[in-house]
C-alpha cells in the first residue's frame, strides 16, 4: 500500500501530527508498537499544560511550550478531553526568591505572564502549601490535561478525516526507495513519499534504522504516586518546587480525571525502564512534605513510572539533512506534551508544502461530546429514556468510577477501537479507581470479547499481557 | 412526603438479609437494594466450610449460609431490587439507585441500613516497587475468578498477607494443582484466624515468614518474580538481606477497607480506626435513622456475628421508621486504649439491659486482664490467656452498671 506519509510512533507527537497532516489532502498512515496510542511516554507524565517560564529563552522547547499552551486548550475542548487551567505555583522559602525571580525574567523574555506571590497570596491560591513558603511564582496559564486522553481525540479524529492508524506494527526496517521509503511493520511493508519519525524513547534508534542523523540518547524515570480522588478538594493548583539541573522536581498536582498525583522522580536509567524502585518511591514521601502540607500516602491507589527521552538539551524536530523528505519530532522530553499541538502545526505545515498538499475543504473538527453517565446524573430524564432504549446505560461496571456498561461499549466502537482492557480504561476510566478493575477487569474483558467477536482467552490487559486463565483442576 | 419504604437496606450480604428480615419482623415495610445479580454478597464465593457454627450451630459452606436467609428473605414480604446500584444517600434518607431495569430512581426511606461490606487493599494502596505486570491480584479477586468463572489466575504463587482470604487462597489454589511456594507477613503475627494458618498453611507444608515483605515484582508483561526482604522495627525492609524468589502469581492479602464512600458527602462521624461509621448499641450512626452493619461498620471474621449485628440494626431501624418522636439519644461515648485498637458501640444510650462490647487489640497478648472501666470503677473483666488481632473479641456490661464514659482496656 502506498501512502503520501507515514508516521512512526502513537504517541502524543505522532497522533498530533497526524491530526494536523490529515487536514491536508494527504494519504497518511500511523504506525504504532504497541496495542493503542498513548502507551508509553504520553501515557506516564505529569499531564501538566507548562506555562513555559522555565525553559531557557529562544530554544525549540520555549518556542513551542508557550504556542502549544495557547493552542493546546482549544484542542481539548474540541476533542472533548478533560482539562483546566488550574495555574501553576513555583513555591518557595524565604531563602527562595532569587530563584523564582530568575524564572520570572526567563519567562518575561519567551512572553509568558507570571507574578510573585508572598506567603499570604500564595495561600489564596493553594491554602495547602507547606508551613514554611514564602513565596512563591504563580503562572496563570498553566494547568492540566488528560494526556492520554488527548493522543486518543487526535486519532479519533484524524480517522474521521481519512487517517489511518494500524496498531501492533513496529517499524523494524526503513529503506529509501525511488521518490520515498519503504517501511517494515509488523511483518507488512507499507510506501510513502515521507517518513516522520515521532518514535518517542525508540527516536535515536528508528533514525538509524535509515541513516539518518544519529543521536545518543538519555533516558531518566520518573516514578508517581496516584491518589485517591478524596484528595483532589486538598489541591487547588500545581505545585512545583524550585526547579533544579534535574527537571522541574517534585510536584504536587490534581489529574484532569479527579485524582492527585506526586512526583515524578529522577532517576537516570536505560531505555525501556519504567519499573519504580523503593529508593525513588521514598524520595516522593520525603520530598512532597516539603512543598505541601497534606501529604496522604495513604490514600495512594496506585504508582506508575514514566520515562523521560533527552537527546541534548533541545527537541529535535523537522527535516533530516541525510535523508530527504524524512522528518524527525524526536528528543520530546518535557514540555513536550504542552508543544506537541505547536510542534504539529510547524511540521504538518513543513511536510504539506515539501509534499505540495492543499487543505482539505472540510474536515470534522469538533468531536460529539461524549455521553458519561456522570454527565447524564445531571439530566436524570434523559438518562431514563437512554436506560429504556438500551439497559446497559444502567448497568454500571466500574463501581469505584461509575462506569456505565454503555460507554465502554461505545469505546470499544470508537474510531479507534479500543481493544484492550486498558485501552478500555484510558478512555472510560473504567478500573482506574480504587480497586484498580480488581472487580471490573474481568467484566470488561467479557464484554470485549462479545462486542469484537474474539475468544475470551484472547482479550489482553493491554502491553501484550495474558491474563493467565487455567481451568480449575486443569493446572499441569 | 410519603416514605417509598420504612427501612432501605444498602447491600444484600449477610448483614443486608439479616438486618432485612429484621426489619420486617417488626412490621417495616422494607427494601434490600443489591447491585449484584444475586443476594449474598461476599458469601457466594466462600466455598469453604466454615460459617454458621456460632449461628446456625452447624457447620456449612459460604453459599450455603447465604442460601438459608435468601430463602428467608424470599418467604417475607421484603421487596429485593437486584442489579441495582447505590449511588447517592441522602441526609433526608433519599436513596438514588441506578439499574438496568428501572434506570434512575430515588426512594425515600424512613430509615436506611447500610450493609455495603467492605473491599481488599490493592497493590496501588501498598506502592508495591517494580514493574506494573498482569499476575497481581487481590486474594478475593482471585477466589472469585476461581470459584466463581472457574479459573485459576496462576501456577506460581507467592502470597502477601495473611489475612483469611489471602490463607483461604493458599489451600485453594493448592489443591487446585497450583504451587503456593511462600506466604510473607509484615507483622510478627497473622491478622488471619489461628484455624486458618493451621489448616490452610500448616496442614499444606505452606511455609509463612513473619516480619517479612515484597520489595519489588519483577516482569513484563507477566510477573516472573519477585525480591523480599526481612522488615526492621520501622517495619522498612532490611534491602541488604533482600532475596528473590521466581513466581507467576502474587496474590495480595493486606487489608479489608469498608465500602463507605457512599458518606462522603454526609455529616457522620466516622472512625478512624474502624474505617466505618461510629455507632450507638442500636448500631446507629451519627446521624439518625441512619444505621451500620456487617463489614461495613467494621471488619468482622465471623459470619455469625455479622447476621447477630444485622439483626440489631434492622431491628432498630424499624423501630426508628415506625416511631413518632425520633431524636438523637444521650449517649456516654466508649473508647479504647492500652492495646485495644478500637472498641464497638462507640456510644452507648441504653440504661440497662445486657451490651456487648466487640472490641480487636493491637498485638498479640498474652495473660492478662481485660478491662472495661466506667465512672472510675470497672465494670466488667475478663481474664484472657491470648488475645490476637486476627481475632474480634467481645465483652458483655451491664448498662444499669455505666456512669459516663466507658474505657476498654488491657492489664498485663
Ligand atoms: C515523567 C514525565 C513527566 C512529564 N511531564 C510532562 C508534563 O507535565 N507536561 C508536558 O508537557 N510534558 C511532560 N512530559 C513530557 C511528555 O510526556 C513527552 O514529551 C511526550 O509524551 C512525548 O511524546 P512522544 O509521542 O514523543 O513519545 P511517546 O508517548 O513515548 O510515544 C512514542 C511512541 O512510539 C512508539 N514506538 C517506538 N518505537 C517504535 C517503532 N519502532 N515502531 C512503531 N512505534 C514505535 C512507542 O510505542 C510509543 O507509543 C513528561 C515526561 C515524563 C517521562
Ligand atoms: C474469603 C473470606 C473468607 C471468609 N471466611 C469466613 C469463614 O470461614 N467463616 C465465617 O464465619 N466468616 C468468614 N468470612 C467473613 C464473612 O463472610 C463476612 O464478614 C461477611 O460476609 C460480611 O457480610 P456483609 O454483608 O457485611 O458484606 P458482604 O458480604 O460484602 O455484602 C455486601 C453487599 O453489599 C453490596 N453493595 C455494596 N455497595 C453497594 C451499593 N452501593 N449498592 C448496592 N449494593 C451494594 C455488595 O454487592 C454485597 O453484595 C469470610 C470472608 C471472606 C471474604
């Protein structure tokens, strides 16, 4: 099959570009390793839309933090993802204000309006902060976003613009062929006219698949506590502590889906690695006191690691010097989740003009909203007549997180299909409470199998995992 | 407004059936609301015998002692809504409920039961370090899946905890052909029953290793193992002394939490301790007519003793729904301390009559006094050669005898 551009890579990068590429006259493809887009980086991060104040003037991580954070709202209220402009607080203690000030002056040269807040209207904002701060820097355009949730609504609507997405197919060859590539995947081998290389933690390693420039790449994890949504009333904004060489540190923050999280960590480790270790883990308990005063460990449901991709301190983005018509978004650390809307703008646009594509005359782009129950509880009436239609808009499935059967019905039937028990989750929150689908799970993976007509023992958990089922008294 | 029902009963285990024919026995016309297909709750994948000794005077399995008060329950009048879930409570006692057949309804009781049981601590709760790989389960998810789909969730099994369901699991995957190779306990003691650890771990040749924990799982997509270690007085793992052990399964037995969020939004007092609503001897909470019981209100071992509490509070629901004059009694408030983790009614209105005080400890104890002391003066004791948390312990006063606060207590 030939395609005028293939994107390698299904995370928030790839599916951005994607989005953006299927509103040209482009035949475009996304080719993604895993079972569903949004499984590595875009799936473990903060969810954090950064203001930009920390990032040092005049880099591609500036340029596209700031553009991405005006751009990137306007996207989630289309695709209907969960999101707020909470504001963001760098905290500090009296021996701190110098540093915030830095920040100030760095965020006023790449244009991002902040203001310095003493210990009183710090409080105003965020009454939880620890005892001791005095200041702190608060940025108004910062706020939160559901990553994960985000790369889904740019896949949902590239495919209802004509994109295609084809998951489990890891790009293990690339060669330059007459006026393009050919692309191994999966087994399959698929043409283009261009290449873009969005392949997050695999980016070094998918550019000299090629020959095209190469990179060395490091890799750091950063390990997190997931509260219970009890919390959230305790967290008003994000809180941030001082920055240090290591990352923007240790933060205190609410999800867009409801919940709290602490972290992420930094830990230099190799690729692949997102198993969290106790040291880290025990960094996050020491840590988090030190900028919040509520600190409940014990109301934690769950961890989870990511992992952070740097190659040199920038991004690395557009067209290869090697290879021709081969484009890279690649080295998208952090903010890369806030950049990646600028980043696809810049580079769709690049890709359409080096192509010689024109916009489409109409493409969809606001998503329908989505029918929640939790939405539905506000319209007791509508849901009746929905339950009378269709009963499984009763029957709830995920207790902790009251999800309907219905809606994970609807995304199994989604655009892009879920398929995946934690496909299923990321889209309808369905085991993400705090049972952690301990009682949905199983459910799920029935109702799975009966809507694609695929055996129960074939239905995964999500990364390729079994969910190893013996019959009774048939264990050898 | 009109009562829908007397007495609404949130949940249809043990405790909601009990509390139920109760209610009904004093006349109250009365609803059990369930958000399964079928009543019983926890009880239906309780395969093992075990249950009833106390209550029926007989031995008999999970379903079986739920079958007995399903049946009851079928012979009253007692409306039973199936496949309907709770997901409001109001303090004016507005139940909302969500079902298939009657989409969203609310119903105004005169008195609610809450009778939701409790659920398992998972790995998230406990931040286990590692890989996040399928093969992790709650020892009650997995009893499920066996016992109930009829599958085993692993061959190699390694348990954390070793609460009842978590040395129920032992045996059973056991003699379902799995290899169960180590159970570890943080504590230097079971929060299980002594019957369980000699007849799910001992008779089984299942070695268990006290002040002892995970400190990562090992493995993607599928556990292939993990590390543990030997914990210190901080109860922190000792990492020098870490050791791995290859295994497929890890079930967790760490913890009953009760299902209470339906309060979150109500002014009743909670406690701490229990994880349930604070309770008066008529098993009601904080806020009137509201009442608790079963694992709900605390975690019980015993079967026997969650219908005996039923009981009480649906009987005392009735009463409450069908009087006229409600208020909030004057209650002498009972606490615990000196080893005694938590003491249940926390508050006690009657004047006489026999009360029963359930209580757990904190440690294993051995030789020594329990005491119960009220305006100074004790006024019930109870010599005890062993008292363990596993075990729920109880003590009967005399409330002609109370005069103010009461204090259960231990005396080594
Ligand atoms: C701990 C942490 C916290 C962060 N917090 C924030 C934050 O708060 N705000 C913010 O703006 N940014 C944040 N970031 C950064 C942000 O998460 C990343 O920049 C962003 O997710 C990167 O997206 P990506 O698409 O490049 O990579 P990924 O999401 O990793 O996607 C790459 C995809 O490529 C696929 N792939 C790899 N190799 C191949 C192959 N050979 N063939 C096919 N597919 C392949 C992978 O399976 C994966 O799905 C954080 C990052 C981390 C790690
Ligand atoms: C593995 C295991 C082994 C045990 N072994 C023994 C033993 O050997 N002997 C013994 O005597 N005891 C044993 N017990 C203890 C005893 O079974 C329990 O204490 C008892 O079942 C608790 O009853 P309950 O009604 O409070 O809770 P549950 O049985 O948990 O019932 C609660 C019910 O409420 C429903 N519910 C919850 N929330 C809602 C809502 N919002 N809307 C509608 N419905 C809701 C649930 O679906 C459930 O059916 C064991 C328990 C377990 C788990």
């Amino acid at each position: 099959m030939r395609y005028d551009c293939i994107i390698i890579g299904g995370g928030i990068i790839g599916t951005a570009v994607l989005d953006r590429l299927t509103a040209y006259r482009l035949n475009v493809l996304l080719l993604e390793a895993q079972d569903d887009v949004a499984s590595f980086a875009t799936r473990a991060n903060s969810g954090i839309v950064h203001a930009g104040y920390d990032c040092e003037p005049g880099t591609l991580k500036a340029k596209y933090n700031v553009r991405g954070n005006s751009v990137l709202w306007k996207d989630a209220e289309e695709l209907d993802v969960p999101n707020l402009k909470c504001g963001s607080l760098v905290v500090a203690r009296e021996d701190g204000l110098k540093g915030l000030e830095e920040l100030q002056r760095k965020g006023n040269i790449s244009g991002v309006k902040t203001e310095i807040l003493d210990a009183a209207a710090t409080r105003r904002i965020e009454p939880n902060v620890a005892s001791d701060i005095a200041y702190s820097l608060y940025a108004p355009s910062a706020g939160i976003v559901s990553p994960y949730q985000l790369a889904i609504g740019y896949a949902d609507r590239a495919i209802l613009n004509g994109g295609e997405v084809r998951l489990n197919s890891s790009v293990t060859a690339i060669e330059e062929i007459d006026n393009g590539y050919r692309v191994t995947a999966g087994g399959e081998m698929f043409e283009a006219r261009a290449v873009v290389n969005c392949a997050g933690n695999n980016g070094a390693p998918v550019n000299d698949l090629v020959g095209a420039e190469h990179y060395d790449s490091v890799y750091r994890r950063g390990d997190y506590f997931v509260l219970d949504n009890t919390e959230r009333k305790n967290v008003h904004t994000v809180i941030f502590p001082l920055p240090t060489a290591a990352g923007k540190g240790i933060l205190v923050a609410p999800t867009a889906d409801g919940n709290v999280i602490y972290g992420p960590t930094a830990v230099d480790t190799v690729n692949g690695d997102t198993a969290s270790t106790a040291d880290s883990l025990d960094a996050l308990r020491q840590n988090v006191p030190l900028s919040f005063d509520k600190p409940a460990f014990n109301k934690c449901i769950r961890v989870y690691s990511g992992l952070r991709t740097l190659i040199g301190h920038d991004f690395v983005i557009g067209e290869s010097k090697l290879c021709k018509n081969f484009f890279m978004a690649i080295g998208i650390c952090s903010p890369g989740l806030t950049s990646a809307p600028a980043i696809a703008d810049d580079l769709s646009q690049e890709i359409a003009k080096k192509l010689g594509a024109e916009r489409k005359k109409d493409i969809v782009t606001v998503l329908p909203r989505r029918k929640t129950l939790e939405r539905l509880l506000e319209d007791g009436k509508q849901l009746n007549e929905l339950v009378k239609e269709d009963p499984a808009w009763g029957r709830i499935v995920c207790r902790c997180e009251k999800v309907t059967e219905a809606e994970i019905i609807a995304a199994i039937h989604s655009p892009l299909p879920a398929t995946t028990v934690d496909a299923v989750k990321r889209r309808t929150r369905a085991g993400m409470g705090r049972c952690q689908g301990g009682f949905c799970g199983p459910r799920v993976m029935e109702i799975i199998s009966r809507e694609l007509g695929i055996p129960l023992e074939q239905v995964k958990k999500g990364l390729g995992a079994e969910i190893a089922r013996y019959r009774v008294k048939e264990v050898e | 407004m009109m009562n829908d029902f007397d007495v609404v009963v949130i949940g249809g285990g043990p405790a909601g059936m009990a509390a139920a024919l109760a209610a009904n026995e004093q006349g109250a016309r009365t609803l059990i609301v369930e958000r399964d297909v079928r009543l019983g709750g926890i009880l239906n994948q309780c395969i093992h015998q075990g249950f009833g000794l106390h209550y029926f005077g007989t031995e008999m399995t999970g379903p079986e002692y739920a079958e007995r008060f399903r049946k009851r329950v079928a012979q009253q009048n007692i409306e039973v809504m199936l496949e309907s879930m709770v997901l409001a409570l109001d303090e004016d006692k507005t139940v909302t409920l969500l079902s298939p057949q009657r989409g969203l309804m609310k119903i105004k009781a005169g008195a609610v039961v809450l009778a939701m049981g409790c659920r398992e601590r998972t790995a998230g709760a406990i931040a286990l370090a590692g890989t996040r790989p399928a093969g992790i389960y709650t020892a009650g998810m997995a009893q499920k899946i066996c016992n109930i789909d009829g599958y085993l969730v692993g061959k190699e099994v390694v348990i954390l905890g070793s609460g009842d369901i978590g040395l129920i699991m032992a045996r059973r995957m056991t003699t379902e052909g799995a290899k169960v190779k180590l159970v570890l306990e943080l504590m230097p003691y079971s929060s299980g029953l002594k019957r369980n650890i000699v007849q799910c771990l001992d008779d089984y040749d299942i070695p268990i290793m006290y002040s002892h924990t995970v400190t990562r799982v090992e493995g993607s997509p599928r556990l292939t193992g993990l590390y543990y270690a030997p914990v210190g007085k901080d109860r922190k793992p000792v990492l020098a002394e870490e050791k791995y052990i290859p295994c497929d399964t890890l079930l967790l037995s760490v913890g009953l939490i009760p299902e209470n969020d339906l309060l979150s939004g109500m002014d009743i007092r909670m406690s701490p301790v229990t994880g349930g609503a604070t309770v008066d001897q008529n098993r009601m909470t904080t806020v009137g007519g509201v009442f608790s019981c079963g694992n709900v209100l605390h975690v019980h071992d015993l079967v026997d003793n969650v219908s005996r509490e039923a009981e009480t509070a649906g009987k005392n629901a009735a009463l409450w729904a069908l009087g006229s004059h409600n208020e909030q009694p004057e209650c002498v408030n009972v606490t615990a301390s000196d080893g005694v983790r938590y003491a249940l009614p926390q508050r006690i209105s009657a004047k006489e009559g026999k009360i029963r005080l359930f209580f757990r400890v904190g440690n294993v104890y051995k030789n020594g006094r329990l005491s119960v002391v009220s305006g100074g003066k004790e006024i019930a004791f109870r010599n005890f050669r062993v008292l363990a948390p596993g075990e729920m312990g109880s003590i009967d006063v005399d409330a002609a005898a109370i005069e103010g606060d009461v204090n259960v207590r231990l005396q080594l």
